[in-house]
C-alpha cells in the first residue's frame, strides 16, 4: 500500500506527483486544463498566431531546414499544436513536424499531423515551446522551524501539513542559491531543482533551434515570502488539497532553469515584438468599413488580455537558445528572433 492510500504524510513533490499524474489524478480527467482555467492558448488564436511567426523566425535562423520540428510541450489536449500548424505559411507548414508531448492521452479528434508523445522527442531542429508546464512539475516546499532552519512540508492527502526533516544536500544548496529563507519562523520558499531539471532533460531534445518555457515566474531578487503554492478548480483559486480535485501550481523560478544564453523577458515585451500590441484600431475605420473595425476590435481585446499588466502581461518568456554555435552569438540570435517588427507588419 503506497503512502498516499494509507492517508500518511509525505513530501509535496510526491504528494503532487499523486494528486495531478496518478491513475485518477487530475490531469487524466476528460475535461482537460480548460475545463478549469484559461491559459494563453485558450484566451486567443493571436497566441498560437505569434508562436507560429516565431517559428517561421527560428525556421529563418536556421537556413530553413528541410526538417521542422515543433515541440508543445506539456500540451494539454493539443491546442497550441493545432493552432501553430494552422497558423503557418504554406512554404513552412509543408517542411513542419508537429509534435505534443503529455501525459494524457491523445484527444480522438486532433490534427493528424500531429505526434503525441508522453517524452520530449530528441534531435529537434526548430522550436520547442512549454506554455504553463514548469508551474506543474511537482516540488518539495520548505519552512522555516522556531529555530529558523528550513525543514521539509509534509502534507496529507486531506491538505493537513507538519513539518518534516531539516531540508539537505543538493536541495539545501538549491535554496541557498536561488531562494535564500531569512532565519525567521514560517517563510516558505518552493525548492525549483525538479523543474530545473525537467527543463534541461526538454532542452537537450532541441539539437539546434530554441526552446522558450511560459509561465507565471519570479526572480531571486523578489521571491515571495510565504511562496506561490496554490490549487485551482473550475475556475477559480482554490486551497491546495493533494487529492486530485484541483490543480497544484506554483510560480516558477525562471532564472534558476535557464541554461547558459538562457534570458527571461515578459510577455508583454515577447508578445510586443512578436506583433501583438493590443493597440484600438483607428475610429476611422468604423465608418469606412465597419465590420473590418469589429474584427479588429475584439482582435485588440484579446492582444490586450494577453498582454494585461497584473495577468497574462507579467508571465515569464524564458527563452533558450541551442546549439547554435558560441554562447555570444546565440545571444545575439535571441534579440534578432524578437526584433520588434514595424507597425504595418502587426495583427
Ligand atoms: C497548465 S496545463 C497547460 C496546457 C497547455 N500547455 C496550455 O497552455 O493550455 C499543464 C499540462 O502539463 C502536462 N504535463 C505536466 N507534466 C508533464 C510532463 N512531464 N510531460 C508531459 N506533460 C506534462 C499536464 O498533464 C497538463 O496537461
């Protein structure tokens, strides 16, 4: 009997890894991530609009290699996958491969194009882009006893915690590095090494081209005291109780992922130099061509949702150069792929 049925305490990590990829468990539900909250990829089709045309840059980048991969990561039923292939030029669509990796199963109805896998595949050219998945890779949660030394949470299947074991070793090194606690009774911080290590395992898939993780993120400079972790459950936030009837989620350290010419910017400023502003389209058109000024108008409401200071805005881009020869010049590959395009090029 596992220690999850016998109702005893273990480690979040595990606790987690239970409660969201066991045989019930929360992400095997037919309902799929959208049943319960709006990630980017459901808030707009401008979203997979603007991964496409940062393909179609890597694709540039690369020499346009007769091979194209892209990689959703962490897909969830796919709709990322299907929008960016959808949203392709032809030239490019011909030469793409589609690939979804996830731990559910493969929805009955998606793209036929597309390769569902449980694994990132390995020896991609191109882009593989992992929207809200570091925020679900489960971790330990470390507290701070009355002596100030950082200690392991324990929790129960009921959401009951206690404090467990002082925190060592390389998860010990961990916090001392990325999430320093002050010895003061109480401050948390989430141990990111599990998600860091999920990272570099998709990263070494891409054989040359770029990998980008999106999530809700924080930097060493302003961790929150009393951490991130959290539960959602059809829409709303929700206490987090590991039994599988709610997401687990917790911000995501994205400094600490990146690998070497690894450079976290905003969505905002992503999505801005992909195209998306949220910018009203000009009155003017309202009375020249009123359905055209309708379009576009719904268009710049969801740019904007996208690009909302205090939500989607403030995500994290975490974006990965690889194998593109020496560390400067990939760095200079990462600000020609999000060169700011011209105001008539935009969406
Ligand atoms: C918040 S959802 C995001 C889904 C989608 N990327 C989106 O933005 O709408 C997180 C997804 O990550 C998947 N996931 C978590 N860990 C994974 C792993 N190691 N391999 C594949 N999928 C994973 C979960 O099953 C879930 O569908």
């Amino acid at each position: 009997m596992t220690a999850e049925a016998r109702g005893d305490w273990q480690g979040w990590r595990a606790a987690a890894e239970d409660a969201l990829y066991g045989p019930d468990g929360f992400y095997r539900r037919p309902e799929g991530p959208a049943g319960h909250f709006r990630t980017s990829v459901h808030a707009s089709a401008l979203f997979a609009g603007a991964v496409a045309r940062l393909l179609c840059r890597v694709d540039e980048a690369l020499g346009r290699p007769a091979e194209l991969g892209f990689v959703d990561m962490a897909a969830g039923r796919g709709e990322l996958a299907a929008g960016v292939l959808a949203a392709l030029p032809s030239e490019v669509a011909s030469r793409a491969r589609g690939y979804a990796v996830e731990i559910a199963d493969r929805p009955e109805a998606l793209d036929h194009r597309i390769e569902w896998l449980a694994e990132p595949p390995k020896g991609i050219t191109g882009l593989l882009f992992a929207n809200e998945w570091l925020d679900n890779v489960p971790l330990e949660i470390a507290e701070t006893d009355p002596e100030g030394v950082p200690r392991r949470v324990l929790v129960r299947r009921d959401g009951r915690e206690r404090l467990g074991e002082p925190v060592s070793g390389a998860e010990a090194d961990w916090l001392a590095r990325w999430w320093p606690l002050p010895a003061e009774e109480g401050v948390r911080a989430e141990i990111g090494l599990p998600r860091d290590e999920a990272w570099a395992l998709a990263v070494a898939g891409v054989e040359r081209g770029l990998a980008v993780a999106v999530d809700y993120a924080h930097t060493v400079d302003a961790r929150p005291p009393f951490g991130t972790l959290t539960g959602f459950r059809e829409g709303r936030g929700t206490a987090p109780v590991p039994d599988g009837s709610c997401d687990i989620t917790a911000h995501v350290a994205l400094d600490a992922c990146a690998l070497p010419g690894g450079r976290v910017l905003t969505q905002r400023d992503a999505l801005r130099a992909l195209g998306i502003t949220g910018a009203r389209p000009p009155l003017a058109l309202a009375s020249t061509q009123p359905a055209a000024y309708v379009r576009a108008l719904a268009s710049a409401g969801e740019a904007a949702e996208l690009t909302a200071p205090g939500g989607l805005g403030d995500f994290g881009w975490l974006l990965q150069p690889v194998g593109l020869a020496d560390a400067p010049f990939e760095a200079l590959l990462v600000e020609a792929l999000l060169v700011d395009v011209p105001d008539h090029e935009e969406q």
